[in-house]
C-alpha cells in the first residue's frame, strides 16, 4: 500500500470515527443525566442500510484432483518442518540474519526432509548420466545384454512373463504420473485465467466496498432529518406537545376550580330559563285545575243525582256511591308563590353583566395555556430549529469531505487494478502459452517412455518364439527389443533433465506452501508475526531518530501502520475473522474504544452535546401574572347570583303538588269502572244509562282538560328538579367557588412559570429521546451492519485460494507428477534391459 493511499484510508477512518463520536455521545454515562431523563417519544424508522451485491471470488474446485492433490500434501506435509521458525522471521526483521547462520547444524536441521530429498534429487542427477553412460559402453562391447546369443533354460518363459508384469505395472504408473503432471500442467494455465477474474473482481470488491460504505454513511447522516424533522414537528406543535402538558400539571390546583366556576357562571342563564319555564307552567295549571276543579265538581253532582234512583240497598250503587268524592282535584297548584321577584332579579343580573364574556375570561385563563405557551416560545423553537440546522451542516461537511477520500481509495484501487490486469494480459498470459509448451514438451519426455515401453512389450508378446535364436527372430520380435531399448536410453538421457527440474521446483515450491500457504491459510502468521506485540523493530542502523535516541518499537504494527496508533491492539488475524462474520467496520478496527489520528472518540462523542436542547429550553419563560381567573366583575355577578333569592324558592312544596298529579284518581281508569259497574243494573233502566253517560263525560273531561295540563305539570317538574339540584345550597357553594378561584388565579400566576419549566425539562428530555433514537440506531448500525467488511475477508481468500489453490498446488503437482515418473524409471531400466 503507497503512502497517498494508506493516507486516505486513514482519513477515511478518522472520520468515520468522527461519526460515530457524533452518534455515540446521547449514550454517555452521566448517571445525573440518565437519573432526570425520562424519554418515550414516538418510534422513528431509519429503515436499513443500502447494501451492495459483490462479485463471488472465493469459489474453488479442483475436479479430479482433489485426491491427487491430498497425495501431493500428505508428501509435503511429511517431509516438511512441523513448524515455522518465526522467531528466525524477527530476527531478520531486526537487521540481526547473521545470528540465524552462526548454527547452521539447526538450520540443517530444520530442513531435514528438504535436505534428503533435495539430496537425492542432486544424487540422482549425478549418478544417472554416468551409469547411463557405463551401460552404454558396457552394451556396446556386447555386454549387459547385448550379446547375440540365447541360452534357453526352463524357467525362462516364466522370469521373461514376470519382468512383463512388473514392467507393464512401472510403465502404468509413469502412465499415472504423466497424465497427472498434464493435468498440473492444465491448471496451471487456469490459474492463470482465474488470476484475471479474481483479481479484477477482487479490486471490484474494494472498490464496491468504499463506495457501498461512503452511501452507507451518507445515508446515516441524511436520517438526520428523519430525527430533527420529528424534533421540528414537535417545535411546530408546541403548544399540544408542551402546552397541553403544562395545562394539565396545573389542572389540580387550578383546572378543577376554573371549571367548577365556569360551571356555576353558565348556570344563571339556564337558571333564568328554568325559571321562566316553571312560571310559565305554574300559570298554566293554576288557571287550568281551577276549570279542571269547578268540571269535577259538576261531575260528582251529576253522578251523585243519578245514583240518588237506584236501590239503596244494591251493592254496585252502594260502592260507586262511596267512590265519588275521587273525582276531585290533586295537587293544589293555588297555594304555590309564584317565582316573579326571583327571575326579575335574574333578568337584572344578566343584564348587568356580559355572563359569556365573564365565563370565556375564566375559561380562557386556563384553557388558553397551551396558546400562551405557544405565544412565548417562539424565538426558543426558533433557536432549537437553528441548532438543528447547523448540526446538520456539519455533517453535510462530513459527507463532503469523505467524497474525496472515498474517491482518492477508489482511484488507487482502480489504478493498481489497471496495472495487474495489464500485467497479466501483456505479460503472463502470453508468455503461459510458452510455459504450457515448456509443460507439455516434459510431458512427452515421459510419454516416449511409456509409449516404447508399452510397444515393446506388445511386439515382443506378439513376436516372441523360444525355438528362435536371436539372429533367427522375426521382425516384430527384433522391433519389440528396439523399442525397449530405447526407452531405456531416453530414460537415461533425459532422467536427469527432469530430476534437475524437479529438484528445482520442488526447492520452490514446497517452502512456498509451507512457509507461505499453510500459515496463510490457517492464519497463524499473522498471530506469531505481526500480531505480536512489538514484533517489528527497524534494523539497528535504521532505529534512530534524527536526535540519535533510538526509535521506540511500535507495539502493535498493524495500529500503527493503519491509524497511526500502535496501542490499539488491532490484530490481522482478528480483523480477518471478524470480517468473515461480516462484522462492522468500526468494531473490527476498535475505532469506537481507541483514539484515532489524535483525537479520542469520547471527546468525539461530546461534540453532540452541540444539540443542547435543554439549554436553549431553559430560557422559555412564559408570563402568567397578568392571567385572571375571575375579576371584580365575575365577583359581582356571582354575589348577585347568590343573593337573587333562587336558593330560597320551596322546592319540596312545588314538588308535593306536583307530586300529587292534577285529579285524585285516573279519570279513565274511573270511567272504565263505571261502564263495569253499569253492566249490573237492569238492562235498559235509568240507572244504567246514566252511569253510562257519567263515564262518557269523565272521558271527556280527561281528554279536554286534564291531557293539555299533563306537559305543563311535567314542565313545572323537570325545571323544579333542575333548580333544586343547581341552586340549592348557593351561598355557600359561591363563597367557596370564590375563595377557591381566587386561589387558583394566585397559584396559577406564582407557579405557572415553573411549571412551564419543569414540563419544558421533560419536553426537552423527549426531543432529546429522538436524538437518542437516532444515535442508538447508528450505533447499532455502525456494530451490526455498517462497513460490513465481509468483501475484506472474501479478498483476502480469493487471494490465498488464487496463489495456494489455483497456482501452487498445480505446481507442486506439476513437480509431483514428474518426480512420481522419475522415480519409476529405475526399475523401468531394470525391467526394460
């Protein structure tokens, strides 16, 4: 990583640190602040964070390798060093490599099975021209075989059928090895090919993976607006969100008497229409029952002549003669006082006094707070609004100033993508055609083994007749010979060409898979390498500052070369897994717990208290001094009330006569008996008649006269009932309403103002809950979700199956195979002579 480029991802660090200051800081532990914070506001959605498709680079398969490729690693594993001498790696980094060499015998040591086999490797090159060469001047001078003659004994037949067996079994396994060092050879020119793809896809990723992280933060800081625009609804509505709280912490002391005297207030008018309704019905039926009376009289008169025919001694005529005093009046509605003097002195006070405005003054007074509120908190909600707004455009300046950081990591990345693409496509690609080549030809090397061998023996088979002497053989069995031989001499001509090859690759290859693959993959490098602390320290030549002191070690490398801080324990191989986990970036980098660039995150997480909204609420001071509950004049009407002589009205004598209904009996519950009572006399007589005309006539007087009445007296009732429950008691009831107004009117005007102060720290404290809101969502965010670093993870994978998978397995099989066909061409000789 270059200078400009570690450099920007430092900047892009701080200030995502910088954020997350911002959002952490309404997660303090001020136990004073959590201890008077009671916040429930209404639930904010943020929604989720935009997440961005990556293009898969960690899949691997090897088919029809995999078991080879397990052969080829249980053979390195075996002759390979149980361990890595990192301790040897810090040495080297210290400037202190002579100290390694002063015991070469560990060294030696070490590479024990490296040693042998390279040992064996070099033997093998060494010896096999020579022997080569001894057996092709011993063949020419007719020895080794080469002497025409044949001696024919009895288990010829079979030695020779048993040297087939075992050379068509070696000759099967050279088979075995060259076809798979030409599938190594294959894989080879495929992990080139995959190099494009994983590369470019790799570099895809880290591209895709700042943008996707710089999106992920622009939009955490536009669900900025999503909290102040809930804030700005509030401040909107101040006087429901705050006025109505106010209103209600004063409804006990004060709510309750306004409304009790509001009450009484809007009782006169309903009083002076009560009353005018009971006056009104109290005329109605003292002039109607005194008609009413004078008809029932009459009607007893007339009943009494008619039953005066009748015998005396007749039961019926008996018991209706004693049932006709029922036919008289009630209630006697006369003896009533009439309620004049009382709704004069009503009608005077209603005139007197503007009731509505007097009861509208007493309603608004504490009704209207949540406008007062309102009215006094204009340049507060203002201000709070302001404050919002400038946090805004700091984050907005966050935003902005991560663009070009974002875009510097991207321009990099697309630059050194550029570079290993071009590498790949002018360089390595071309040039593998070559090396495919260079594979194959070496391939062939033991294909001609394998092919003279295999026509050896099928000629010689086809061919060969015991009865025959060499210098009398057929053709075919002469060719099968050749053949033979001449794998023979390509095995000793080019045996120590590929031995020289193997040897080579096999001193590249194996230490590169132990040394290189198997940490990586295990991840155990980075835990004894880097991730130890102070395990870097700069060559003794170059540990010291420009004073001449020498420089201090960094404690942990990877803090120090990525955010500039080497006491953050930041580890590779915890970075890695974490990022497997697809964990936040700011958890795997520990941003939210260590200082960063010089600046502390807790100091960081002090810069939202910028939105102090308490503060700007404390100035909210509304007036309530100049408030009435009631004045003089609401004084005045209520004592005129009270001496308006309502209270004095008899209710209960009102309420006995009307009780009492307008006549003794049912009128026609009294006609019906009389029409029963009829039906016992003599069909036809006098009597009977006349009892039947009295009954028509009580009907009749029922229905013209006591029906019309029945609405007045049910009148007369309900508004007596009406005044009795209003007024009854009014003297005592007004002096207290009174005394108790006034009360109010006091507490409201001392205590008014702080109670708007005491529901402004709560209605602050419900702001701030969606501030809080806000904050918990980002730092859930910012742990779960947020810079997910799962594409760090998949590129670091991509790149170790890339060079591990793809390359170094089918190069270490390329060797394998090889060195599998070199090791079978001794007894292939052997068989073969």
């Amino acid at each position: 990583m270059s200078v400009s480029t570690r450099t920007s991802f430092r900047n892009f660090l701080c200030i995502v640190t910088l954020v997350l200051g911002l959002a952490g800081a309404q997660t303090t532990n001020d136990p004073a602040t959590q201890e008077q914070t009671t916040r429930d506001p209404t639930a904010l959605d943020f929604g989720s964070l935009p997440q961005e498709d990556y293009v898969t680079t960690t899949d691997y398969s090897a088919p029809g390798l995999e078991g080879y490729y397990k052969l080829m690693s249980g053979f390195l594993a075996f002759i390979s060093p149980t361990d890595v001498k990192y301790e040897w790696i810090e040495l080297a980094m210290q400037g202190r490599a002579e100290e390694i060499y002063k015991e070469p015998t560990k060294i030696v040591q070490y590479g024990l099975g490296w040693a042998i086999c390279a040992a064996l490797g070099i033997l093998f090159i060494v010896i096999m021209p020579i022997v080569g060469f001894c057996f092709c001047c011993c063949r020419c001078c007719g020895n080794c075989g080469g002497k025409m003659q044949q001696t024919v004994r009895d288990n010829m037949v079979c030695k020779r059928r048993v040297f087939e067996v075992f050379l068509f079994i070696v000759t099967i396994l050279i088979a075995v090895g060259m076809v798979f060092a030409f599938l190594c050879n294959d894989a080879l020119t495929t992990s080139v090919k995959q190099a494009n793809t994983t590369i470019s896809g790799t570099f895809e990723n880290v591209r895709l993976y700042f943008n996707n992280t710089k999106t992920q933060l622009d939009y955490i800081m536009d669900q900025y607006d999503t909290m102040s625009g809930a804030v700005n609804y509030d401040l909107d509505n101040i006087d429901q969100t705050l006025g109505v709280a106010v209103r209600e912490r004063l409804r006990p002391q004060v709510g309750i008497a306004v409304s009790q005297l509001v009450s009484m207030i809007n009782s006169v008018e309903p009083t002076k229409m009560a009353l005018l309704e009971v006056q009104k019905a109290l005329g109605q039926l003292q002039t109607g029952t005194q008609n009413l009376g004078t008809a029932l009289e009459e009607q007893r008169n007339t009943l009494n002549t008619t039953l005066n025919f009748c015998d005396q001694s007749d039961t019926a005529c008996v018991s209706l003669r004693s049932k006709v005093n029922q036919i008289s009046l009630g209630g006697d509605f006369s003896t009533l006082n009439d309620v004049n003097t009382e709704l004069d002195t009503i009608n005077n006070l209603l005139q007197s006094y503007d009731i509505q405005a007097i009861a509208d003054m007493a309603t608004s007074a504490f009704e209207g707070i949540p406008n007062r509120v309102q009215n006094y908190s204009t340049d507060v909600v203002t201000d709070v609004k302001q404050l919002l707004a400038d946090n805004k455009d700091v984050f907005a300046n966050l935003s902005s100033s991560l663009d070009g950081q974002v875009k510097q990591i991207a321009n990099h990345t697309e630059m050194y993508q550029d570079a290993a693409t071009q590498y790949l496509i002018k360089f390595v690609i071309p040039n593998n055609m070559y090396r495919w080549y260079a594979g194959l030809g070496l391939c062939c090397l033991v294909l001609l083994v394998v092919v003279f061998n295999l026509l050896g023996l099928i000629f010689g088979l086809c061919s060969y007749n015991s009865d025959h002497t060499p210098t009398t053989r057929t053709c075919g069995s002469t060719t099968g010979g050749n053949l033979l031989m001449s794998s023979v001499g390509f095995a000793f001509l080019f045996s120590w060409l590929l031995m020289l090859l193997v040897t080579i690759f096999f001193l590249v290859g194996s230490p590169m898979e132990r040394f290189m693959c198997r940490p990586l993959e295990t991840q155990e490098i980075f835990a004894e390498t880097i991730d130890k602390p102070y395990f870097y320290k700069m060559p003794i030549s170059a540990n010291n500052s420009p004073s001449g002191t020498p420089a201090p070690a960094p404690k942990y490398l990877l803090g120090k070369l990525l955010l500039q801080d080497d006491q953050i324990p930041l580890k590779a191989g915890d970075v890695l897994r974490n990022c497997s986990e697809n964990k936040g970036l700011l958890a795997v980098l520990q941003l939210d717990r260590y200082s960063f660039g010089g600046t502390n995150t807790t100091d960081l997480l002090n810069q939202i208290n910028n939105i102090n909204i308490d503060e700007q609420l404390d100035t909210l001071n509304v007036d309530f001094s100049t408030v009435k509950v009631m004045d003089q004049n609401t004084r005045d009407s209520m004592t005129d009330f009270k001496d308006s002589g309502v209270s004095d009205i008899n209710f209960d004598a009102y309420l006995t006569e009307v009780n009492k209904g307008l006549t003794q009996v049912d009128l026609p519950t009294y006609a019906q008996d009389l029409r029963t009572a009829a039906d016992n006399f003599q069909d036809g007589s006098n009597v009977q008649t006349g009892v039947k005309n009295n009954a028509n006539r009580i009907d009749m007087i029922h229905s013209s006269q006591v029906v019309p009445l029945m609405d007045d007296l049910d009148t007369l009732k309900n508004n007596i009932q009406q005044l009795k429950q209003t007024v009854t008691d009014l003297q005592t009831q007004i002096d207290t309403l009174l005394t108790s107004a006034q009360e109010a009117e006091t507490y409201l005007q001392n205590e008014g103002g702080n109670a708007v102060k005491d529901e402004a720290k709560m209605y602050g404290n419900k702001l701030l809950g969606y501030a809080e809101q806000y904050a918990d969502w980002i730092m859930i965010r910012f742990n779960d979700d947020f810079g997910g670093c799962k594409p760090v993870s998949d590129a670091y994978k991509s790149i170790v199956i890339l060079a591990c998978s793809y390359f170094l397995d089918a190069f270490n099989g390329f060797w394998f195979g090889l060195g599998w066909c070199l090791l079978f061409y001794i007894p292939s000789i052997i068989f073969g002579v």
